[in-house]
C-alpha cells in the first residue's frame, strides 16, 4: 500500500474534526486517506455484572445463554453503528477534498490496530478523546495517549471544532525530541509555505537566542520565521502563543521523558493536547 493518511474515527463528536484534519493533510500531501474504525469486542458478563454464581444452576444456565444472545446483537449493532460513520465520514473526506478514501471496518484492540495500520502512513490523525470520554475535559483520552507514546509515526491530535491550519507555533527547546520534530518540519511538504513562530519557554540569554537562532537558520532563507522567547512555564508561554496566532497549529516533540517520570511529574506534552483547542502535532 503506498504513503497515506490514517484517519481514526469512533463515535465521538470528533469525527467530523478528525475527518477535515485529515482531508486537509491529504490535500497538502497528495496523498489517499485510509478511514479507519475499530469495533472492540465487548464481554457482555463483565459489562452487565456477572451474578449467577449467585442462584441456582438452572437459572445460572438460562442467564449465560441469555447474556451470550445480548452480546452477539450487541456485535451486531456495533458493526452496523460503524458502518453507518464509516460511510458519513468517507463523504465528509470526499466532500473537503480528500484524495482519495480507502475505508477498513477492522474488530480487536483499538490501540493495538491503530499501530499495526500504520506502518504505511505518513502521518496518523485521531481525536483528543474517545466516545467513552469526550465530555472529560480535564483529561486526553487513555486511547490517545496510549496510541502517541506506542506509534512510530508522527501524530495529529484533532481538536472537538475544526480550523484550518495557516500557521505553525513549534514548541522548541532545543532537547533531542525537539531537534527531530524540527527534521519532520523542514522536510516535510505538510507545512509548506506556512509560517512558523518557533517558540521557547526559558530565561532570555545569550544561549538561547543562539539555539533559537540555529533552528530558524535550519529552516531556510525562505520560510516565514519568527522567534519567540518568554520566561515562564512552557504550558502557560506556549498556550497565549498559540492563542494569539490566527489558524494556529501546534507542533511538538512528544513525551521527552519516560512514561515513569511522567506518572510521577506529569507532562509538557499531555498539558498541552488537554488546554489547547487546536491541532497539534506530536512528533517522537
């Protein structure tokens, strides 16, 4: 299968943002979108609380051939429930310009597909949360989270309403992740002729303005670059950025310390997907 853009949808009300990120993304790539969604199997004994140990047998019985019924119209309804926004969200695609559109109805582990599907995708695009928890919105999605910290690819991250993309605010600081992120950027043909604000949370010295000044020279003569360097918390400097710049999308480099610290400590990365409400961009 040659590149293309894997677009992750579920039932949420991030579909339709997930859909025009990706039609977007395949406009300025030219290339096909792979509409994916996962139907996750369901143990209908777990979800409905299995008491029958509870009561006699003959009753145990008739509950478990109960409750293995429920499950397979259970099934059922979940393949047709995805079928339905399958076919809604191949129009949408088609209808903002998409390539082209490939859909793939698949069944098993949500996570554990996304990342098998997307060995031949340039980029991978998935809401900020799932259905189970799209009105959380102190939190990303575990979904999410699970599916940047296990992908090799870098990662769009759609937020609930959609802007188009015109400007790109990178959060820099010059640490390895960063340094990638900033590869992803210059080569990529993604984020042509958009303007970039390169951005540094830290103290205003002479090295800093200097590292700042090499990533900008990495870019070229050519592009439309500006350097912004505040001190204060990276969440809070990059968060009035981005909200300041008009049609922003963020770009990043992903989780810079290990799932363990992160439990401990938390997470630049994590802070930002939650607060923004725009797309951004997670580059390992």
């Amino acid at each position: 299968m040659m590149e293309h853009v894997l677009a992750c949808i579920d039932a949420s009300s991030y579909a339709d943002s997930v859909c025009d990120l990706a039609a977007w993304a395949s406009q300025r790539l030219t290339m096909p979108v792979e509409l994916l969604h996962v139907v996750q199997r369901s143990d209908a004994v777990a979800s409905r609380g299995d008491l029958s140990g509870a009561i006699g047998l003959g009753v145990k019985t008739s509950l478990m051939e109960e409750l293995v019924t429920l499950e397979a119209a259970d099934a059922k309804l979940k393949v047709e429930r995805g079928r339905l926004l399958l076919t809604a969200a191949e129009k949408r695609l088609r209808d903002h310009g998409a390539v082209d559109v490939r859909v793939s109805h698949r069944h098993g582990g949500i996570v554990e597909t996304i990342l098998e599907r997307e060995e031949e995708a340039r980029v991978v695009v998935i809401g900020k949360r799932g259905a189970g928890h799209e009105f959380a919105t102190g939190h990303i999605g575990s979904m999410l989270e699970r599916v940047v910290r296990g992908s090799t690819k870098p990662v769009f991250v759609a937020p609930r309403e959609h802007t188009e993309p015109t400007n790109i605010v990178f959060a820099y600081d010059a640490s390895p992740a960063a340094k990638r992120a900033l590869g992803r950027l210059i080569a990529s043909d993604l984020f042509t002729d958009m303007p970039i604000n390169l951005v540094m949370a830290d103290t205003d010295n002479e090295a800093h303005r200097r590292s700042l000044s090499d990533a900008a020279t990495r870019l070229g003569p050519d592009r439309n670059v500006t350097v912004t360097l505040e001190q204060g918390k990276a969440e809070s400097v990059i968060s009035q950025v981005v909200e300041r710049t008009p049609g922003a999308m963020l770009m990043m480099g992903a989780y810079g310390h290990s799932p363990i610290r992160t439990l401990i400590v938390g997470s630049t990365t994590t802070t930002m997907i939650r607060t923004v409400h725009v797309p951004v961009l997670l580059v390992r």
